[in-house]
C-alpha cells in the first residue's frame, strides 16, 4: 500500500491538502488533472533502536562482566547486523535522520549505538514511521510510570517494539554484606547501611515487582519483553529479539 518509501506504487489524482510541490508534473502533462506520486509502504522494513545512555548504565559490579551499556550496546549492533542482513533497514532512535540499509547505514548504525549519548528526552514518535517497530535497551530504572508514558505514546502512534531490560548480576541478587556504600550513579546521592543483608529480600522484591511492571507496559503496549544479564551470553536475547521482530518482515 501507498506510504513513506522509495519504490513506486501508483500515481493518484491531486488533492488540494497535497500542495503544489507534490505534483508530478510529467505525468500530469499527458491529461488535463494533476497526479501525484505514491511510493510503496515501507515502514514495516523499519526499525529504529535505541540504547540508554544514562550515568547508571555506566555500572559493573566486576568478576569480568561488562557495563550495561557496553551489553546493550553489542546486543542493539549485533541486532542490527541481522535485521540488516534479512533486508531490513535500521535507525538510532532520537540519533539517524532516517533508517537505512548496507554496509555504509550498517557502520553509521554501530558508532551511534557504540558511542551516541542515548537520551530518552531525544526520541519522539515523529521520528518513526507510522507502524514502524523500535527495540529500546535499558535498564530502565526511571519510575515506571516514566516508561509507560513513553510506551505509550510510541504504542499510541501505531508503533510496535521490544523492551530489553539490560542487568548486572549484582542487581538481581543483590549479593552485599555488613556495612555497605551505595553512591548514586552520577555522584550525587549517597546510602550507607549497616547490615546490607537485612534488606536483600525487601530489595529483590521491589526488583521483581519493577521488572513484572516493565512487562505489564510492554504488554498492554502489544510490545515483547526481554532481559539480558551481564554476566550470561547474550546470544539468547538477541534470537529471542530476533525472532519476535522477524515475523513482521516481508
């Protein structure tokens, strides 16, 4: 069908709202009406993806695993790399001005997942096609009324997508004893306690109750939920995101 794309579709009679600037004035020049141009839809074949780049993503707890933003980072690349490689075209959410393909949209794709300061407040649901997918990759410990409104708004526009919570180990588990300090990630704040461990149950239950709200958003959102630990290959989430997005390619 006729929308945002680069092969052509059919021509269609002008409407006043077009403009005159849509005009196809060689094919209007063979009759008395004006035509214009409809190229073919194209915004299935789009994916836009996104990886945090807040302060907190900067955060391992060591024993060899990576910072999340370095997970997230190679799972949105090597996201990319497949659905590219399947003939999709691909953006940086909020970073590319439009998605594009090979190796050239490929290289361009990688430095802004690589290095791009990935802020939340930059992407918005004009950047992505109508019925376009997105994969957004965080950790995504804003409030989650935060991340609904988000959602939201992307799901409102017809936008299909992924949330892929990205972990470390110490966070899940939350493996502290005696007199800890916890700093917050951008220097700010500090919480010292005396017997971390008194707390554990209380934390990893809050945990699990803000991670089974991030998939209570991605479900009303008609979105897939996924999670990637650090410490664990990434090979798993990546198929898992794969597979969920793969269905709706042509």
């Amino acid at each position: 069908k006729a929308g945002v794309g680069e092969s052509f579709w059919q021509y269609r009679q002008h409407r006043v709202e077009d403009g005159a600037a849509q005009i196809d004035w060689r094919r209007s020049a063979r009759g008395d009406a004006l035509f214009v141009r409809e190229n073919e839809w194209e915004a299935a074949q789009s994916v836009w993806l996104w990886r945090d780049g807040r302060a907190g993503m900067d955060f391992s707890s060591g024993n060899g695993a990576p910072t999340k933003k370095a997970r997230a980072s190679v799972l949105m690349i090597a996201l990319a790399s497949l659905l590219m490689r399947g003939g999709e075209r691909v953006a940086v959410l909020g970073e590319s001005a439009m998605p594009r393909s090979g190796r050239l949209g490929f290289d361009r794709a990688a430095r802004r997942l690589a290095d791009g300061p990935g802020r939340a407040e930059n992407f918005h649901i004009s950047a992505v096609a109508a019925h376009g997918r997105v994969v957004l990759a965080s950790d995504f410990f804003e409030p989650l009324e935060t991340w609904a409104e988000r959602v939201g708004r992307l799901a409102g526009a017809g936008v299909t997508g992924a949330l892929v919570q990205i972990v470390d180990p110490a966070e899940e588990v939350f493996p502290y004893e005696g007199r800890v300090k916890f700093i917050a990630p951008d220097g700010g704040e500090e919480l010292v306690i005396g017997r971390a461990q008194s707390i554990k149950e209380a934390y990893r239950q809050r945990f699990e109750a803000h991670r089974a709200g991030l998939k209570d958003i991605a479900r009303r959102a008609g979105w897939t939920f996924a999670s990637s630990r650090t410490d664990k290959p990434a090979a798993e989430p990546l198929l898992a995101l794969y597979a969920a997005l793969a269905p709706q390619r042509r």
